[in-house]
C-alpha cells in the first residue's frame, strides 16, 4: 500500500501539533512548517521524529503530497498555502481533517464548548472515560497531567474534543466544531469573546445555533442552565436536552460546594429526586459545575457515580489551569490562563475560597484579541473583586492597536480601586517583576493571569525567586 504523505502549515501550534503526531500514528509520512518552532510541542515533535522546517516556502509543497493541512495561524497570502492551491492538492483545516480522518468512524464523539472551560472540562471527561476502563480517544488544545500528550488514539467508541467556535482556516470560515458532528455535546455557557472574528454576540450566538441544530435525534446536549443567552437556544435541537447548574430549573440542580484541600465537594439534586454528593479534586465552584456537566455525561453513558468520582478525584489538571509552578517563603506562584471578565472573577473566586489565609494577588496581562481591546473596560473593573490586590501588565502588542479600541490599563486600574481592592498599572515586565520581588516570601497567592510567557516573567520568577 502506497505511503500518503501530508504537510502541515503551522504545525508546532497545540492542537496541529497533536494532530501531526496523530497522522503519524496512523501511518501517514508526516512533515511541517511553522514561524516559530518552541517548546513544548517542538519537543513533542521531534521526540515522534516529526521534521519541522522554519518560515514557509512554495517549494516544499510538492505534487506527491497526498495532504495538505492548514492551521488558522496560516493567512490567505500564505505561500505554502498558495502553492498547494495551485497544484490542486487536497487542502484541508485542521478540523476537517479530524473528521475524515479520526472522527467518522467512531460513534461516539463528544465535543465540549462554550465561552469557559472547554479545556478542562473536555480533560476531566476524557480522564473519567480513562479511569473507568473506556479507553477513549481524544484531543484537546491543552497540557494534561493526568496524560504523556494532548492526544490519544485508542480502540473505545469515544472520542473527547476540545469544541471552539473560532473559525477553522482562512478557506474555511466555519466554526471549528461544526466539523466535528457530535453525538453527545456539553455547552457551559455563551458569551461574547473573539473579537477578532465576530463583530458582536449575535454572530456568535449564531454558530452555536447551528451547532445545537446538528445534533441528532439519539444524541444528547448537556447544557448549563444559569447562561441565559445558552437557554434560549435549547429549542434548536432535535437531541435530547438535560440541563444542569445552580438554577431551580436545572435537572442535575447544584445545591451546595465545600471547599477542601486539595479539592473540593458538592451535591446536587438528580431529576429523580435523589442526592448525589461527589468528590473533585479540582478547584472552586466554577469547576464543580465543569464536574457536574462531566458526571452527567458519563452517567449517561454508563458509568456509575463510584467511577465518575473515582475519576474527578484522581484528575490531575490541566497546566496554566489556576497551576502552582512554585513558591518563595510563604509566597505561592500560580499559573493561571484567565482573560474574560468572568473567568477572571470565577478563577479568583476560587482561589480566594481555597487559600483563605493567603493574601490574593492578582497580576494580569491583556494578552488575548479580546483582552487587549476596550470591549469589556468596565466589566475588567468589576472581575477582580475577589483579589486583595490588582497588578496590570501594559496591553500586549499595544502599538497594534488604536487609541481608541485599546484597553485603557491606567482607567482600569482606577476603576477597580474604586469598588475593589488597590490596583496599579505598571509600565513593563521588569517593572512588575521588581514589585514581586520586593514582596517575595510573604504569605501571598500570587496569580499571574496571561495565555502567553508574560514577556518572559515566569521563567524569572522560577529561576531568580522560587525555592528549588
């Protein structure tokens, strides 16, 4: 049988990343191009024995490629990109490639989108198939620590995807999980994000309209029933609809949340009647209803509620997932991937509640599409109320942006002091670091909050401040 050879364009992002090792699994001769090769995933790459070429050139793109696949970081004017254009190569997204490729054949696949917490939620329910002997496959754009990669390929009939509705590739305008088809959806929430690509909540509602109508009629939608804007799309679907939250209206109805070392506990309410209480090692009330949606999955695909909890306790995370990466003193440095308004007061809740004799420092860097822009000013000034003290980072990229749709920092920073705790915008990286210095060993949480390296303050604060 004849070797297919496949090229990916941006191959060391997360998910292309994974998506290369996965081919090459499946016997494909795998090979790539990206900007910038970095850790980890170049890492992971060359240790599969995956080649990764710097910058892209029309002339590795060859008439004996059986695929090419194009990661969204890949612009309309990509050369590589052209060049198998014009030689009438097949040219696929990376989630269409998952659906001809992993996704048709199994008959169970299980997507999990929405605003917040697709990737833990989607790692936790990929963990509890795992823990229970399901043997599923997935991939998700996360690190998990309970897994040796982000992806896996296995013999059971499920597989875990990470469902974003952020378009598929510059060809492809389609949300990346219509491709996917679900059978059995979770949606923890709608809100407006991705600026970049929608120009207001409508747009975004829309592409989950469609995602919900797609369902089929034997599938099933659990869905978060304290989203408002989630509860007047449930009517889109011709699947089976179980809802679950703190609300009075949920079937699977939250009704208390403890907080413990190392973890947490809460109960609720099944629709018949009966109550449930569950053990997560997870963290803040946020993650119980992640863990809510996950057990009412799984229990609907057959697992008892002893495995589901055995799963939620043994769950190890998700790195940037509200991750200690280390301490100085009494001081505790935590990694935190937060930038929406909701997920920053959600996170600092949480943190808040599970280290109550620490002081809470928030320090953030609007690093996201979304963050960097003035979209949600007001909102950042509410979302740190749980914090005992706010440090802003400048916008990342800022001279990119125009006076007049950048985040104002310094505004921010009175807002929130305003209402909130002390908050201060500070005028660089080194500036922010010697604050953290001067204050290193006192019982502080400090949280960083950003989705890139923070301008390198990470690799500093582990290798001149943290103990070994």
């Amino acid at each position: 049988m004849k070797e297919r050879k496949v090229h990916l364009i941006g191959i060391c992002g997360t998910a292309m990343a994974a998506l290369a090792c996965m081919l090459k699994e499946r016997g494909f001769v795998v090979g790539g191009s990206d900007a910038a090769a970095y850790p980890p995933m170049s890492e992971i790459l060359a240790a599969r024995g995956i080649a990764v070429q710097p910058g892209y050139e029309a002339a590795r793109i060859t008439p004996e490629l059986d695929l090419v696949v194009v990661g969204n970081v890949a612009a309309s004017s990509n050369l590589e990109a052209l060049r198998a254009g014009e030689l009438g190569l097949v040219r696929r997204s990376l989630p269409e490639t998952l659906w001809h490729e992993f996704l048709r054949d199994k008959p169970q696949r299980l997507v999990v989108a929405g605003t917040h917490g697709k990737t833990t939620t989607s790692s936790l329910l990929a963990w509890g198939l795992e823990s229970a002997g399901r043997r599923p496959s997935f991939m998700i754009g996360g690190e998990l620590k309970n897994f040796a990669a982000n992806y896996k390929l296995d013999s059971g009939p499920a597989f875990v995807l990470e469902g974003d509705e952020y378009n598929s590739a510059f060809f492809d305008r389609h949300a990346k999980f219509h491709h996917y088809r679900p059978t059995h959806l979770i949606v923890t929430g709608i809100e407006m994000d991705h600026v970049d690509l929608f120009a207001g909540l409508d747009e975004i509602v829309a592409e989950f309209k469609t995602l919900l109508a797609g369902l089929p009629e034997e599938g099933l939608l659990v869905a978060a029933a304290d989203n408002p804007v989630l509860a007047g799309l449930l009517a889109a679907t011709p699947a089976r609809v179980v809802t679950y939250g703190w609300s009075a209206e949920a079937a699977f109805r939250l009704l208390d949340f403890t907080p413990r070392p190392g973890g947490s506990r809460f109960s609720f309410a099944t629709p018949e009647g009966g109550r449930v209480t569950l053990e997560s090692a997870a963290l803040g009330r946020h993650n119980a209803e992640n863990a809510l949606a996950v057990a009412v999955l799984l229990q609907a695909l057959g697992l008892s509620w002893e495995e589901i909890e055995q799963g939620l306790k043994s769950f190890a995370g998700v790195k940037r997932r509200q991750e200690i990466i280390g301490g100085c003193g009494e001081t505790v440095y935590v990694s935190d991937f937060a930038h929406h308004p909701t997920a920053i007061d959600r996170t600092l809740e949480a943190l808040g509640e599970h280290w109550p004799d620490h002081r809470l420092v928030a320090v953030f860097e609007p690093r996201t599409a979304t963050s960097r822009r003035n979209l949600f000013q007001e909102e950042l000034g509410r979302a740190f109320d749980s914090a005992d003290e706010v440090l802003l980072a400048p916008v990342h990229g800022a001279a990119a942006l125009a006076d007049e749709e950048r985040l104002d920092t310094e505004s921010l920073a009175a807002a929130i002091s305003q209402s909130g705790p002390p908050a201060r915008a500070r005028a660089g990286i080194d500036e922010l670091f010697a604050a953290l210095a001067e204050r290193a060993g006192a019982r502080e949480l400090v949280v960083l909050m950003s989705t890139g390296d923070f301008g390198g303050l990470y690799r500093r604060l582990l290798e001149e401040l943290c103990d070994r």
